[in-house]
C-alpha cells in the first residue's frame, strides 16, 4: 500500500539534490512534436525513480518551486466520442482540453493528435478567457482537428502534481505525475496511490536513461491516459473492456 503521509517529505528532499533549469532554459525541450513513453506504478516509487536520475537529469525549477500543481479541463463529444476512440484503439485520435499551470497562472487550450505511426503532435494557444469554448479557440480547433466549439461540451477535470526533469542533452523531458484526482458534474474520484512518469523524445534514439531505469526497476511500459482513466471511473455505462486490465492494476495499489 502507497504510504502518503511520508512521501511529501521524502520528495523534497530528493528533488532538492537535482541541478535545475528554468522555464527559459526548457524552450529548446518543448517537443510538441514527439513520440511518448508510458509508464504507470504505485506512487512509492517516485523516490526511487528520481534517486536513479539524479545525475542524468536536472529539475524544472520556478520560484523556488520544483513540484507544480497544474489543473486540466477536458472535452468531449455529448456521446464521449473522443473517449471511444481511444479506447477502441483508433490510430488517429485527438484529445482537447484547457491546461492551467498555477506556478505561472498561464492558460492554454490545446488539441493533441496521436498519429498512426505513434507520433503525438500538441498544438496550443493562449486562452485566459472563463469561456473556454469561445471564437478564438473555435478558429484553433477548425485549423488542428475535425472539430468545433459546436461538438464539444466539457466532459472531466483533472488535477495532478507535475515534477519535470530533462536530460542534460536537452534532448528529452520526463514529467512524473502524482495526486491524480477527477471530477465531473456528477462526482469525483482520487488516486492518490497512482504514479505516471511520462518519457518525451523527437525521436526514438535507444539513449534514454529514464528508460533503462525503468526496465532496471522492473517497471514495463504501459498505455495510460489519464482522460480515460477518469472518464471510465466516473460516467456509468460507457465501455472499458480496454482498460480492464489498467484499472485492476491501478486498484491493487491499495491493497
């Protein structure tokens, strides 16, 4: 079972031995154009996960600040198509959603397309207004996906705890996700026992080190969306058979 009363503190501590890098620095590491690795475990593994980088990787840092707290609307179809087609396993898929990162009070709107070759290509705008679905990003969604503001209805938030490190190549980004939690206008569900690391690269070039220590932990790597994952705890009736097996491993964290 995921202890949680000791793990803020040990994360500190082991965060605070990295290198940082600033936001500035990070530019070159935005790979809005990259191929993604997966990974999901019990949270308690976050502190040996980072232990493992610690000399291959430096920490974003802002203000101080080397865990950030960042809030997710996502949006759906009224019948949840997006949702469906991820979970039936469609090769081109997109995700829609507004992004706010607290540490620096930006919001984005941002559509995410899976490729058929495994590619994910993020797009992005800035959008501060309260509306989210408005004209501006109605002219973005007609230019990066099939869809209008027309479609799309909020469908979950998702709010979770972001530590992100990169390579001192700057040619990767690693994000490690904790305290996951969801809501919708019905309920909302936590899973505070959950961890997602996230390997980020252009290309896939057989030199990560976060990959090597993953495999060296024993930790495989595992098709996760936290989208889904929400969506399938909190709407009855909709279909899961893909994620199954995910939600039982998921569970057992508990245990």
């Amino acid at each position: 079972m995921a202890d949680l009363n000791g793990i803020g503190a040990n994360l500190n501590k082991v965060l605070g031995q990295f290198q940082p890098i600033t936001l500035e620095e990070m530019d070159s590491v935005k790979l809005m154009d990259r191929f993604d690795t997966k990974y999901y475990f019990n949270v308690n593994s976050i502190e040996n996960i980072l232990n493992q980088a610690l000399k291959h990787y430096r920490i974003l840092e802002i203000s101080k600040i080397r865990q950030f707290h960042y809030q997710t609307t996502y949006f759906d179809t009224p019948d949840l198509l997006l949702y469906r087609e991820h979970q039936n396993g469609k090769l081109n898929r997109f995700k829609i959603r507004q992004r706010r990162y607290d540490a620096t009070g930006a919001e984005f709107f941002e559509v995410k397309f899976r490729t058929n070759n495994g590619r994910t290509l993020k797009s992005r705008i800035i959008n501060n207004s309260p509306e989210y679905l408005n004209d501006k990003t109605d002219i973005f969604l007609k230019k990066f996906s099939p869809y209008s503001i027309k479609n799309l209805q909020k469908a979950i938030k998702n709010d979770f705890t972001r530590i992100t490190l990169v390579d001192c190549n700057y040619s990767e980004r690693v994000t490690i996700d904790y305290n996951v939690n969801f809501s919708n206008c019905t309920g909302s569900i936590e899973f505070p026992f959950l961890g997602v690391l996230e390997e980020k690269q252009g290309s896939h070039n057989g030199k990560s080190q976060i990959v090597q220590i993953m495999k060296d932990l024993k930790i495989r790597p595992a098709s996760i969306s936290k989208y889904c994952l929400g969506v399938a705890s909190l709407f009855n009736g909709v279909k899961t058979n893909n994620l199954k097996s995910q939600i039982i491993k998921i569970n057992n964290y508990l245990q």
